[in-house]
C-alpha cells in the first residue's frame, strides 16, 4: 500500500516568494491528491500562471485547484470568508478549473470572517493614518483578534449551517465593534473612506442577507467533521501544505505591528497533522525569491528604488497594502528566517529568471547600525551585523525593538553583483547549509525544475 507523503511550503520572506507556483508545481510533479490550507485565510495572494496563458491569483483555495483532482483542505486554524470563496470559485470555473467546490473540504471549526470584521479592520487602518500596519483589508486580523477579546461571538463555519445562531453572534459582533468607533475619522481626508465602512457597522440588515449568500455555500459544501480531515490526511500519495505569508510576517517571530495574525512555522503543519491523528515525518520546505519584496509599511533594509523596473504583473502599490517594494538579497533576514522557522529539508528558490535582465543585484552581507547590541549579532572582523537575535517566545516588545533596528539599518553588500542564477544558488546552499532543491526560471510549472545535487 502506499504511503502518505507529507510537505510543507512555508515562505521565508515577507510574502511574494513564490508559493503559488511551487505547489502547482509539486502538485503535478508528485501527483499530490490534497493541498492543505493551514494558516492565514482569505488575504493570501498566490498566484499561478499556465503555459497556455491562463492566470489565476489563489486566496484561499489551495494554489493545485487547476491540477484536475486535487483537493483542497481549509484546516482549522484558517480563518474563511464565505463569501469571498464564493467569488473565487466562479473565478476557478471560468479559469477551466470546473467546479472547485467539489474539491474543497473546510474544518467545521474554523473561524469566520464577515462584513463587519472587514470594515472594522478597515477602520482600524484609516485611524492609523501614516502609521498603517499593511493590512489587506479583508478582515482576517479583526476576525482573530475580535475572537480573543469576545470568544462568546466567534463565529464557526459550522454555525452558518444554523441560521437562528449565525445571526444572534452576527448582531452580537455588529454592536460590539460599533461601539468601537467614533462618527469621524482622526485622519480628515480619510473621512470618506471610513464613513463607507462606519455604514456597514450601522446597518442592522446586512446580517440577515449575508447569511442568505452565504447558504449557497454551506449547502455546497458542508461543514466537515474532524473524521473527514483525519482520512483526507491520511490517504495514500502527496499531501502539500501550502503556508500563507511569510516567516518574517509572523505573528510572533515577526517585526511586530507590521505582522500578520497567523503562525508561519513547522509547528503549525504539525498541530495541523496531529489534530488528525497524522504523525508521519513531515518534510519542511522553505521558500525564497531571488530577491527581496515586501507590500506596505515595515522594514525592507535592502530597498533599492532602483529595482522598480523588474518586472511584478500580480502585484501592485494601490489598495490596502500599500507600496510594493523590492530589496536586493539579504543574508542577515535569511539567517533570522532560519532562525526562527526551525530545522527545514531544503530550499525552493523563485524567480531565478530575473538575471537575465538585471546584473546589479547585490548580496547584503551584514548592516551598518548604531546600537542594538542587545539585539543582534556582529561579525568579529568587519564589526558588521551580522544576525538578528529573536526574542523569548511572544514578546512583541523585543520584536518591535528588532524592527526598529531594521529600520534604521544601513546594508553592506559583497564586492561584485550576483553572476547569474547559479551564483545565488550556491550562495545560499553556502549560508544555509541546505539543498535548493528546484527553482523556477520563469512564472509557470513548466518554467520549474529540479536543481542537480
């Protein structure tokens, strides 16, 4: 009988690594039956792109939908938002995916988005003015953090499957967040913007016709019982666990406020696995981009404005996030990522197509900073940072201190540009002391291969 293979893909950067197209990848290459979903929720963005043209940019299906088979499996903890997922499904019909709520399963536990989480999010946001934390604005920090603060109105995918309730916990959470917030906004020109979403708050309606779209999709697809996760995860063949973000976004190991609200790390998949009953070795799998990116506010040492010009069709400066930026290659956040993610079973490296049309990416050896010895590490010759310290576990404080750090940090850089694809790969086997496995040399799995050993 064969055996049931696990993997995870987990982002070592700030996002924008290349999952996507990894697990469409893996999916065909290993003819993996499931992609796991098992943190973050609607706010990912991983985008797949076919040879034949077709392009689809995954939120919260897993990134296989368009291998004809593969499931998707939304564990909890994922935070879904019904409505959303919806949408992407005609999305994936129209992109000749058929009908992907066939092969979806999602979690009866996981926790909900609804309209009200995603305007007070996007309230939260507006307040914060210049100050914003990057949010994607759709809810998913509000919906995990309203459920701390009031876990008597959180909200499960198996509640919308009895109206009655949904829309008690829905009132509920309308008032409370209401409460919230004042009529005006503290930053003026965003008045506008923050009246739309005041409304939503105000409107004792929308409730009710939420909950009418979202039956659509309970009836569809019923909340599934912890016996159906169990045997998707222990069917025989590949079972891909597809992070959302990246390890430096983390909600604990990241530069706290510019975080996400969701663990990127082995111990994740595993809770994951184990909740099922599934303790086969997992193979952890980091993944980076050959250069660095991040969306909105928080530290990017190695900014370049210079580099606007690779190209980025799938992601832009407007909306919630904010600017997307691009860095040169960084060993000083590659070290803190391996740091903080654990031990891993190898390296998958994106966008390595890229130095056939820039030569001047440069590789950061370490930071020019003042301070922070408390902080960081330096090299003993050149007195440069060389290593961030992480801080005790969930102390924001010290985490915050680190991006403070980072923001004030002046990159240092090797001699010579990068030479070619092939120099950064033995770069980075050389700093990490990984295998990169397979990289991509363009946006589509057929632009994928392995990397000789």
């Amino acid at each position: 009988m064969t055996a049931t293979r696990l993997v995870s893909l987990l982002g070592l950067g700030f996002g924008d690594c290349g999952k996507g197209l990894f697990t469409d990848y893996l999916c065909r290459l290993w003819e993996a039956h499931t992609v796991v979903r098992f943190n973050g929720g609607a706010q990912a963005g991983h985008n797949v792109v076919l040879p034949d043209g077709r392009h689809h940019t995954f939120s919260q299906f897993g990134a296989g939908s368009l291998v004809p088979g593969t499931f998707t499996l939304l564990a909890y903890p994922v935070i879904v938002h019904p409505t959303a997922l919806l949408v992407e499904a005609d999305y994936l019909r129209r992109a000749g995916a058929g009908d992907a709520l066939r092969r979806i399963v999602i979690d009866a536990r996981c926790r909900v988005t609804t309209p009200f989480h995603q305007a007070a999010g996007r309230m939260r946001e507006l307040q914060r003015g210049p100050a914003a934390h990057g949010s994607c604005g759709v809810g998913v920090g509000e919906t995990a953090g309203h459920g701390i603060a009031h876990p008597e109105q959180l909200l499960r995918y198996a509640d919308l499957a009895h109206p009655a309730k949904a829309l008690a916990l829905l009132d509920a959470m309308r008032l409370t967040l209401r409460a919230e917030f004042a009529d005006t906004c503290l930053h003026p020109s965003s008045q506008a913007a923050y009246q739309a979403e005041l409304a939503v708050l105000d409107d004792a309606t929308i409730g009710a016709r939420w909950l009418e779209r979202t039956a659509e999709l309970t009836r569809r697809v019923a909340p599934a019982p912890q016996q159906r996760i169990a045997e998707r995860l222990h069917k025989p063949g590949t079972v891909l666990f597809e992070g959302a973000q990246g390890v430096l976004l983390d909600e604990w190991r990241g530069f706290h406020p510019h975080t996400t609200w969701s663990t990127i790390h082995p111990a994740a998949v595993a809770d994951v696995a184990a909740d099922a009953g599934q303790h086969a070795r997992i193979e952890h799998l980091g993944i980076l981009r050959s250069y660095m990116t991040r969306h909105g506010n928080g530290p990017l040492p190695t900014y370049d404005a210079r580099l606007t010009h690779l190209p980025e069709p799938h992601n832009a400066s407007d909306g919630w996030q904010g600017q997307f930026r691009r860095g040169h290659p960084d060993a000083v956040l590659l070290r803190y990522a391996l740091e903080v993610a654990g031990p891993l079973d190898g390296l998958l490296l994106s966008h390595l197509d890229v130095f056939e049309r820039e030569r001047g990416l440069r590789w950061c050896t370490g930071y020019e900073v003042e301070g922070g010895f408390s902080l960081a590490r330096r090299d003993p010759v050149s007195g440069q940072l060389s290593a961030l310290i992480p801080g005790a576990a969930r102390d924001l404080n010290h985490q915050e201190q680190l991006g403070r750090l980072l923001a004030q940090a002046r990159p240092r850089y090797a001699d010579a540009p990068i030479s070619g694809a092939a120099e950064l790969v033995r770069q980075v086997e050389a700093l990490t002391g990984l295998p990169v496995l397979h990289g991509s040399y363009g946006p589509t799995h057929a632009d994928a291969r392995a990397i000789p050993q």
